[in-house]
C-alpha cells in the first residue's frame, strides 16, 4: 500500500469521524487545522486508523504524531 492510498483511508475516517465531507487531509495537516480536533477526538481517529488497517500503535508512536503525514508514515511501517 502507498502513501497516498493510506491517506485517502485516513481522510475518509477523519469525514466520518467530524462528520464533515469537506475536510481534505495533507501531510502536514495538524490539529490546530481542524477545529473539532480535540484529545477525545484524537483518540476515536487513532481507534478508527487500528480498527481499518489491523494496527496497534504503541503510546510512544502516538505521542510522537505532528502531523497526519507522520501518522500515515506509522502506519505504513506497520503494514510492511
């Protein structure tokens, strides 16, 4: 899986998440570019993005996400 297919995946669980068709995620989108991005939220995206790939994230990989690019980053190492 490429990095961009992993970040259509992700977006499409950022619209479900916000319910909100409009968000387009980049590599370098944050928190603080997403209004309704808060703590509880983060957790339910980091839950959906395990669920949908079969990941687990260990705490230090989550605390370490600056952005979604570095996210989707994780994920494809876990996937390989």
């Amino acid at each position: 899986m490429e990095l961009n297919d992993i970040l259509k995946q992700v977006n499409d669980i950022f619209i479900d998440i916000f319910d909100d068709e409009t968000i387009v995620l980049e590599a370098a989108t944050t928190a603080n570019d997403i209004e309704e991005w808060d703590s509880l939220n983060h957790i339910q995206i980091i839950v959906a993005i395990e669920k949908r790939f079969s990941i687990r994230f260990s705490t230090q990989d989550i605390q370490k996400f600056k952005n979604v690019g570095e996210m989707c980053e994780a994920i494809m190492r876990r996937l390989s």
